[in-house]
C-alpha cells in the first residue's frame, strides 16, 4: 500500500475536528438540524482552511444511513463512499478546467437526473471563480431554481472575482486562518498518534510557516519527518523551512539600539553569505522589532509570542535598551522602507541605507525639546528689547521723535465740491480743505550687505524701526510677485 500523507490522512471527518472555523460549523449543523438547507453554498477562504473538508462533511451529514444528522456515522455505505472518493450522487468538479460554457451546458443537464443512491445530489465546484462570464451566466437560472433534493456547494480562494449574481443566490461562508495556537495543538495531536518527538519551539515553527492554513502545516510536519525521522529537532527545522537565524537578527538590533552604525555594514555581508534572501530577511526583522515591541510593552507576553523560556528572557534584556516609543518609531520606519526594498534594482544598498538611518534615530530632539531649550533665549531677548526702547511721551528724557506725514500730490486738478459747475473753483480761499492723511511710517532701509558691528544693534533701538515692527506685527506680506500689473504701477 502506498504512503498516504499526514494532511490526507489525518483530514476531519466530522465537523467537531474541523479546526479554526467555529462559526461556520455552528451554522451547517444548525441548518440540518432545523431542516433550513440551502439550495447553493459559497466557501471563500485561503487556501488549506477546510472548504473542500466543508463540502464533503455536509454530504455525508445530508445523506447519512441515519438520516440528515450534523454528525454522520463514517460507517454506512454512501459515508465511506464519499471517503473514498467514489460517490455517485456526489460530484466534485474542477472550475480551473471546466470552466466554459458547453460545460456548464453539460452540467445543467446532469443536474435534471435525481439522485441515485442517495437523499440528495450534491454538485461541489471547486475554484468557481475561474469560470467565465458566459459560464456564469448560464447558471444562473438552474442555481436560482436548482431541481428538488439538489444543492450546489462553490468554493472559492478569490472571492471578489465571483460575480455579484452568483453571490446573491448563494449563501456565503468566509473560512478564517487558523491561530498559530490551534494549528500548534493540532500538530500536538498528530505528532503523538504518529509517535514524533518534537518541541513546542518547533511546532510554533512549522505553525508560523503554515501562515494560517492547516493543510500547509501538516506537509511541512510530513517534510521535516522525512528529513530527520521520528525525532524532529529544532536546528534542522529551521534548515528546512528555512528560517532566519535568531542570533543574526539579534546582532541587527544590537546595532542598531547601541547607534553602531559601523556594524551594519558586515553583518548585511554576513547574510548574503548565509545564502538569505534580503527582502525575506527584511520581512524576519521587522517581526523581530514587533517581538521586542510587544515585550516592552505587554505585562504577559508569553500569551501572545510562541517563544521558549530562554528566547522570551533574550527579547525582555534586548527590549529593556530602549523606550517604547523609540521601538515604535524603529518598526514604523522599517515597515516604510519595505517596499523600497521589494522594487529596488539594488535591495542590498537599500536596506544597509535604512539599517544606518536607524542608528541615528537617537540624535534625533524631540520638538518639545527643542521648544523647551528656546525659552531662556526668548526671555533674554525680550530684556534686551525693554532696555532699549524710547522713553514713553511726555517726558524730557530725550528728543521727540517727529511725525511723519505724508499727502498725496498735486495733479493738476482737483475735485469740484458738490453742486458746483465750471472750470474752476475761484479763489484758492474757497477751496475746502483735504482730510488730514494719516501717519505713514516708511520702512527701514535695509543695509546693502550684511551687518556690520554695532549696526544691528542700533537698528534695534531705532525707534522708527521699532514703530514699523510694531505696526507690522501680526500681518501676513506676501512676496509673490503680482500678476497683471500694467506699466507704471497701475492695476
């Protein structure tokens, strides 16, 4: 007999061993127990998190020697027939390639037939989204108004290619990742019935690996026993998966927490010598920054890292080098930096840029800081203004500063007063007085070159220079130049 694989042979056959998927569990075993079926189903989810597991459950449970059940008994004919895979009135058809529209043409005649063997004709399409527009469309009459003790089962690892029409008759199941914790005591289990020995650092591994899809973990589980037999150790797990070394990416946050800027540039050499990619070495340390993040930060780490005793004291004495607020801006510039990374044409002098910006992070002054260390100038500086202003008017201490007024000159011809005609006014003593022109203070000179000694200082304590400072106080001068300006200076 020939070897059958840990995911193929260790896949749920109930729904209480399906992993990760509470609710949609939940959902199936209620809907056979009311006996509120649905005519059309869609499964949506990445890709090993029990869409196809789903599928084959239901039509055991639908079909069951015992009747409709949520728990099907595995032992009656059409249960082992689905199990090994040769069941008639269960179709399991591939979307990728019947796709078009004569094959949709050939399933809407077989769905005519009742079922042969058993209650109900399950119709699973695995992939649904790879069949095209036409195929769709011819569908959707049969999935709208299926033939009685018929449903139809889709699934799908892109939903959002599937057409709205299809969505709208169908209900939608969305399948989640399974935590890296239940894919760890899922391994547990089956490394105890397969009798491997392996530590719960390596089964974190294999968990962190998998991404979130249990059929994902238990081939890389099948991989790393057949690499080192029934004793799994965790040096050669991190071989096969090929793993980042931790004491390399603790040497990266070394150097950058101790502003060793000069160390970056080796240890960037010493990983293309270990043969790692940079830009998955990139994506490791920014994780390794979130692990420190997350030590500096949380009371109970351990609830969340998967990390041994040993590893969870190295992250808590590298974490206590630096605040949480430096780790955090170090993550959020790594995180920035990654898609340069991923686009450039030379990512090796990209990420050693990023890794040297990081060193000088520390040099960096807060602007509250900065604020803060600018007072006592500002203070000082105003001392100075109010020794040396003017004496306030109406005192002798000095020579009063004269008014300056200015009137606008003489054109050549001036207003008529009202109700008066002719040419001209009579004599100058009729004419009636113009309004008194309110003080205009010119602007200071602005000396040609730069300052010279003792200059700014007088400036200073010129008071018409500080009349005009005065005035201008709080105005807005814009130094755009002004557009449809006509010769002359004339708007």
């Amino acid at each position: 007999m020939s070897y059958l694989v840990l995911a193929r042979k260790y896949r749920p056959k109930t729904f209480e061993e399906m992993v990760g998927q509470k609710a949609v569990v939940r959902t199936l075993q209620n809907a056979i127990k009311s006996d509120r079926v649905a005519q059309a189903y869609l499964f949506s989810g990445m890709r090993g998190v029990g869409k196809t597991t789903a599928a084959r459950i239901l039509a055991k449970a639908l079909n069951c020697g015992r009747g409709p059940t949520p728990t099907p008994c595995n032992a009656c004919d059409f249960c082992r027939e689905i199990d090994d895979d040769h069941a008639v009135d269960y179709l399991e058809i591939d979307g990728a390639s019947n796709r078009g529209i004569d094959d949709i043409r050939s399933l809407r005649e077989l769905v005519k037939y009742k079922a042969l063997r058993s209650r109900t004709k399950i119709i699973y399409i695995d992939e649904v989204h790879q069949i095209t527009k036409d195929g769709f469309n011819a569908l959707l009459k049969t999935l709208e108004e299926p033939p009685e003790n018929t449903v139809f089962i889709f699934a799908t690892t892109e939903f959002q290619k599937v057409p709205a029409t299809i969505v709208s008759r169908c209900q939608h199941f969305e399948f989640k990742r399974a935590s890296q914790r239940e894919i760890m005591d899922h391994l547990a289990v089956v490394a105890e019935k397969e009798g491997l020995t392996i530590s719960p650092y390596g089964l974190g591994l294999i968990a962190a690996a998998a991404d979130g899809s249990l059929r994902d973990s238990q081939s890389l589980l099948d991989q790393a026993v057949a690499f080192c037999g029934e004793r799994v150790e965790d040096e050669a797990l991190k071989e096969i998966l090929g793993t980042i070394n931790r004491d390399l990416l603790f040497a990266f946050s070394s150097a950058v927490l101790a502003e060793q800027a000069d160390r970056v540039f080796p240890l960037i050499e010493k990983v293309l010598d270990s043969g790692y990619d940079l830009r998955a070495f990139a994506k490791e340390l920014i994780q390794h920054f979130r692990n420190l993040l997350v030590v500096r930060t949380m009371s109970r780490p351990e609830d969340i890292l998967l990390f041994n005793p040993e590893d969870m004291n190295r992250l808590r004495a590298e974490a206590e080098k630096a605040a949480d607020e430096e780790l955090l801006r170090y993550l959020q510039a790594l995180q920035a930096g990654e898609p340069n990374l991923r686009y450039s044409s030379n990512p090796q002098i990209t990420l050693e840029t990023l890794l040297v910006k990081l060193c000088h992070f520390r040099k960096l002054v807060p602007l509250k800081e900065l604020i803060r260390d600018l007072e006592p100038a500002k203070k000082a500086l105003g001392r100075a203004d109010l020794a040396s202003a003017p004496p306030p008017a109406g005192r002798n201490d000095g020579p009063a500063v004269p008014a300056v007024t200015t009137r606008k000159p003489f054109s050549g011809r001036e207003p008529k007063p009202a109700g008066q005609t002719g040419a001209s006014w009579g004599r100058p003593s009729d004419r009636p007085a113009p309004p008194p022109a309110p003080p205009v203070m010119p602007p200071p000179s602005r000396p040609a070159g730069p300052p010279r000694d003792g200059q700014t200082e007088a400036a200073r304590k010129d008071p018409n220079v500080k009349m005009f400072l005065e005035r201008m106080k709080g105005r807005i001068v814009s130094v755009e130049p002004t557009k449809g300006r006509r010769e002359g200076g004339e708007e």
